[in-house]
C-alpha cells in the first residue's frame, strides 16, 4: 500500500489530467488543501484588497489553519478521486 506521502503525489499528478476543469470555488478548495498539506499554516502576509486572485487563494488557505499536513493531505486524495469519478465519460 503506498503511503500517504505517495497518494498525495499521485493526486497531484492525477488532478493535472483531469479532462475537464474544475469550478474556482474546487480549485481554491484544492490550493488551500495543497498548501495546507505541504507548508502547514499560512505563513503569509495578506495581500491586498485589489489583488483579488491572491486573497481567495490565501483565504482558501486560512480557513484550514490547524488542520494537520496529513489532514490536509488526506482531504485533498479524497478531493482529488471524487473528481476523477466525476470526469469519467458516462
């Protein structure tokens, strides 16, 4: 069984497949789990109010302060599968 390490890995090269794009609202949910799996907490300044694309990414990322980097990494596996199940041709 691979670890969650290599899961995480995989998802992330899994979801650059994807044959159709996801929503913004399901590319800022899988930044901020991203994110929050590889460098914990925001550790950021916030940025502008007119610089809208960074502050919904650091939102995205904020909103999971205190979730655990193995949290975060599982989140964004199951994320990451559901979007796959959903991009399978019917």
């Amino acid at each position: 069984m691979a670890t969650l390490e290599e899961q995480f890995l995989q998802a992330k090269a899994d979801v650059q497949g994807l044959n159709q794009k996801p929503g913004n609202d399901v590319l800022l949910k899988l930044y901020g789990l991203y994110k929050q799996g590889t460098e914990g907490d925001v550790s950021l300044e916030k940025p502008g109010v007119f610089d809208f694309v960074a502050k919904a990414k650091y939102n995205a990322w904020e909103q999971l302060k205190g979730i655990s980097t193995e949290e975060a990494q599982q989140q964004y596996i199951t994320l990451v599968k559901d979007l796959l199940t959903a991009d399978q041709p019917e």
